[in-house]
C-alpha cells in the first residue's frame, strides 16, 4: 500500500491497528465496526482502541478498504457505490481503493 502512495485507510477491529503497527505507524488505519449502509464519508467508527483523533477527522487523499475474504463474502451482498478500484486480493483480503 505504501509503494501505491496510500497512507490512510479502513479496516475492521482485527486488522485495523496490525496494519499501522505491520507498517511501522506510515499507515494509518481507521477502525470501523461495519460498513454496511454507510461511506467511508459516514463510517461507523469502532470507539475504542484507535488514536481520538480518528474521532474527529476522516482520511485524507488515497484511501483504502481492507476486508477479510469472509467480511467480504458477507458486506458483498450489499451495493457499494464507493468501492473504486480492486487493488488487491489473495485468500485471506480483499483490499479496494475508496476515493
């Protein structure tokens, strides 16, 4: 992600703070409980165990969405308008660009 020019991006509970922390704190990774209905212009942000300041401001410039293969499976039933580009996809993620 940081070779694409990504900085800032969506994940939820289990992957958000592994992938600041994987990147030695060059990602920063809002929590989201869900996406369901909402944007990433309106997450449903996960309160707890992420900086205060994601309380207060949304990413800025290229930002991702990182899903598990089965968080996918189960939000892939809905229709995600904001999903832009597929970036990347092996068995266990599914990442999508989301400007």
């Amino acid at each position: 992600m940081e070779e694409q020019g990504y900085r800032n991006g969506y994940a939820t509970f289990w992957n958000a703070n592994i992938l600041t922390e994987l990147s030695d704190g060059t990602i920063d990774v809002w929590c989201v409980d869900t996406f369901g209905p909402r944007t990433p212009q309106s997450p449903d942000l996960y309160r707890w165990l992420q900086l205060r300041s994601h309380d207060h401001a949304l990413p800025t410039g290229r930002t991702f969405l990182v899903w598990t293969t089965q968080e996918y499976d189960l939000y892939a039933k809905e229709d995600f308008a904001y999903l832009g580009e597929l970036l990347y996809q092996d068995d266990d993620f599914v990442v999508f660009d989301v400007n």
